[in-house]
C-alpha cells in the first residue's frame, strides 16, 4: 500500500521531528510528495533536502465526521494544508483556529505508532 | 471512423436494495439496457465494466459476463474513480469507431450501501489519499474536497449559502425521477443547517452512498427513432492526490473539455444540456466554472437566475445527480450520461425537458485528479 522505499526518507525525517522534501537536482525545483522524477523538468536524480518547517497556510477544514474508529476520538480535529517555506505543501493538523494566510511552524505529535505533524501559529507557544 | 451512437441505456432504482449483490444490479441494468436498445444477448460483442468496492474481483468482466450469458469478442474493467463511467463510454466509443466491435454493453453496479455499511464504505474511499502524506491524518473524501472547497471559496468569494444552491437544484430535480435515492424535499436552509461532515462541507452538501448500477449499450447501429452520437471525448490527468493540485484555476477539466470540443467540431455555446459530476457540491461549482458554463465565483448566481434548472437555458442533471439520485460508485458516475442520452433521445418521460440536442457530460475521479468529457448529439 505505502509507497515505502520511495518515501523512507521522508518518513524518516518526520520520525526524527524533521520537515523532508524532495530537490530535483538538475533544476533545483522542490516539489510535493514523493516521485520517481522532477515535475518540472522529468529528471531522476532528486535528492531529499530538510525544511525549516515554517509556512503559510493554504487549505484548512474541521473534520466532523472521522472515517475510521481511532480518529473518531479525536472528532472534530482541523487539517490544513500548509505551502513551506522551501515550496513544497504538506498536510498536518492544526489547531481549530487557524486560517488561510496564517504563519506557521511544524511540530509533532504521536499518533496510531507514527510520528505526525501538526502546524501552530508563528509565536503561539508550543502545544506538546 | 465510423461514428457510434447510444443505443439504449438501463438503470435499478439507487438507494437500498438488501440482499443483491454487485452482479445482481448489474445483471438488471443491463437486461434493461438491452431490452432498451432492443438487442438480443448474441448482438453483444464487447462488454466494459467498472469495479466495485464490495466485489473487488480480478476479473469482474468476465465474471459478469459469465453469470449474465454474455460471449463478448472484447472484455474488461476499467478503475479510474469517479471517472470510469466516462472513460468508458470513451472506450466504448472507439472500439465501434475503429470496428473492433459492433455493440458494447458498458455496465457498473455496486452495493456500496447495503454490502459494507457507511462507514466501512467511508474508511474504504478514504485510502484514495496518499498513504504516507495524507490518510495517517484521519483525511476522508470529504475532507479531501472541504479542504479544495476552503482554498476555492478564498480565492473565488464562493459562499456556503452558494453552494446550498446545488444541493437544492439536485433534490428538486430527484423528486422527479421515480428511481432516485434522496427525494425528501430541502430548502437552503436546511443545507446550512445540515451537520458539520467536514467544514465547509455539510451533510447536505455530500452525495449519499448509494446500492444501483447503470447500463448503456453503444453501438455502430443508428436507432431510426433517436440517433444519439458520442461526437467528441478528450481526457486530462494533471495530479492524483489533494496535497499534489498545483493550480486550482486548472484541475485538468477545460483541457478535457478542450480535447473534446476540438474533435467534435462543436463549441460550448452549442451545447444545450449538462451533465456534470457532483461529488459534493463544491464539485459541481468547480466544474462549471472551469469548464467555462459559469464565470469562476458564479455558478451559484446562475443557479439562482434559473438557468441550469430543467426549465432553463442549460438544464443540469435532471435525474438529481449523484447529490440527491445516489452515489453507487461507477454506476453513480454512469447517472449523468445515461440521463443526457435519455433527454437527448427523448425518452426522459415525466421529466422530459423541451427538445435538446447536445449535451456535454463531464466527470472526475480521485479529488478532480482524472478528467473526462464527452459530447453527446442528436442526429436530425
């Protein structure tokens, strides 16, 4: 199901509290997920790169109804997508008030035997 | 080429049917369809069919095939999401163009209701985000679309009470088709007033999960009563998970559209009826704004003026579309075409709107990942 060996790397990072993303390096483009080669320009050797884990928010919502038994607990929680710093967006949680524009900074949290990102506001104090 | 017409089309009621399985409601709708496009089983040379969560079999094709007495020259499935029914009806297409076949039965049921309950259909749709970036956050597919609806109803002004619109216009259409899942009146209010599934979205902004399946025969033969030719399909595939959409003035719909107009030779000022996918409602906004039948930030304005109700200029989904008909999966997405072939035969009974002769019907899989438009014409 996981595309694992593709994006080791990046799961690795997060379970260290590490922001990675993907660098193309014949054009130096940053993209999103993970691939087999660079979205802008179709070269292969891509190298992975860590972010400062600082961004804008681009997407939110407040999910309501959870689709499986163990989010049903955490019902409702806020999903943002958020575009970093270095280019690339990502998905995490976020707390309930946040908006689209918002600046935020990543940190971490625990969840079903994986380590998650979860954004906060830029100088709101750390939720852990 | 030679061109291909839709010969018939056949359909079950959408809501619960307890007890049938996938086979069972494809077996009725394409009984139907045959019987609509008055051809015997032997007369059937290719048969597509789509998936189905609760049957995922290797072979669904020919398993079908098999329990229904079919001995097609051509058979397989098709898995691409929301939009298999269209790319199907794409296929279909080209293999009587190219005369590789004579007859294809396209067909797709599912018991998504009654076969694995709501939330095991939930939980399943789910893993259509990525399965390290996206599904360990608790994403569901409404969630996947609120989050698009959140960044598109930022950028366009699109509201809420916008977006009730189509939830309103497709429950109205329902009440007139006999086999539609949802039929209990609403009004705006209602909508707003729905519960929270995932915010912006609502109940009432969601389509229901439905047990049906649809059927169309297509075909080489030009019914003397009402010749409908498929006149121009084009596909589009620009990203396939949320997280990956890079410009949301260009999910890949208009350069569908574009392949399809381009073959046809038609225009969109010539199209008549719509048929368009509505997931969610913000889905049906998206989609008639990027394909250009509503300015980006308008479409519910003309919801409001009337113009994509059965009695206005470009009728919208008159079966109720997938927000209020149902949501089986393919057959769901099968809905809006074999109603554009129905209005454009004339064969729309009660809800028959005055004389049309071509429709653009346009779906999306995945979270407007995959994209396929076809026009659809009546010969004179």
């Amino acid at each position: 199901m996981a595309a694992a060996a593709l994006c080791a790397p990046f799961l690795e990072g997060l379970a260290r509290g590490e922001l990675r993303y993907q660098a193309c390096l014949a054009c130096g483009a940053p993209q999103t997920l993970a691939r087999y080669a660079c979205r802008a320009c179709g070269g292969t050797r891509l190298e992975w790169r860590t972010a400062n884990g600082r961004g804008t928010v681009y997407a939110t919502t407040v999910v309501a109804r959870a689709p499986s038994e163990e989010f049903r607990a955490l019902a409702p929680y806020t999903i943002a997508i958020v575009e970093l710093d270095e280019g690339p967006r990502l998905m995490g949680h976020a707390p309930a008030s946040v908006a689209i524009g918002d600046r935020v900074l990543a940190e971490y949290f625990a969840f079903a035997g994986r380590n998650l990102v979860r954004f906060r506001a830029e100088g709101a104090p750390p939720t852990a | 080429m030679r061109p291909a017409y839709i010969l018939g089309a056949g359909n079950t009621s959408f809501g619960r049917h307890a007890g049938r399985d996938s086979l069972d409601l494809m077996a009725v709708a394409a009984e139907r369809a045959l019987t609509d496009a008055d051809l015997p089983r032997t007369g059937i040379d290719g048969v597509l069919c789509g998936y189905a969560t609760t049957a995922p079999h290797l072979m669904l094709s020919t398993l079908f095939c098999e329990r229904a007495a079919l001995a097609p020259a051509y058979a397989h499935s098709v898995q691409l999401g929301g939009a298999t029914g269209g790319a199907m009806l794409m296929l279909a297409r080209e293999l009587v163009r190219a005369g590789r076949c004579n007859n294809v039965l396209v067909v797709a049921g599912e018991n998504r209701l009654t076969g694995q309950g709501r939330n095991g259909a939930i939980q399943t749709l789910a893993q259509v985000g990525d399965a390290d970036y996206e599904v360990p956050y608790g994403a569901s597919v409404p969630a996947y679309y609120a989050l698009l609806a959140s960044r598109y109803m930022f950028e366009t002004g699109l509201s809420e009470a916008d977006l009730a619109e189509f939830a309103v216009l497709m429950r109205a259409n329902a009440r007139r088709h006999p086999d539609a899942h949802l039929k209990d009146p609403i009004s705006r209010a209602d909508v707003l007033a729905s519960k929270p599934i995932a915010a912006p979205l609502k109940l009432l902004d969601c389509c229901p999960i439905s047990d049906g399946a649809m059927a169309l025969v297509v075909s080489a033969r030009r019914s003397a009563a009402a010749p409908v030719a498929i006149v121009g399909a084009g596909q589009a595939h620009r990203h396939q998970h949320l997280t990956a959409i890079a410009d949301t003035s260009n999910y890949g719909a208009r350069e569908a559209a574009r392949r399809a107009f381009d073959e046809s030779g038609l225009r969109p000022a010539d199209i008549d009826y719509l048929a368009i996918y509505d997931s969610f409602t913000i889905t049906l906004a998206i989609l008639l704004e990027e394909l250009g039948f509503a300015p980006r930030g308008g479409s519910a304005a003309r919801v409001r003026n009337g113009d994509f109700a059965p009695g206005g200029r470009l009728p919208l989904n008159t079966h109720g579309g997938l927000l209020s008909f149902g949501h089986s999966g393919v057959a769901g997405g099968m809905g809006h075409a074999v109603e554009a072939f129905r209005q454009l035969a004339g064969r729309a009974g009660d809800r028959q709107v005055a004389s049309r002769a071509r429709a653009f019907v346009h779906a999306d899989g995945g979270v407007l990942s995959s994209h396929v438009s076809l026009i659809f014409a009546r010969e004179a």
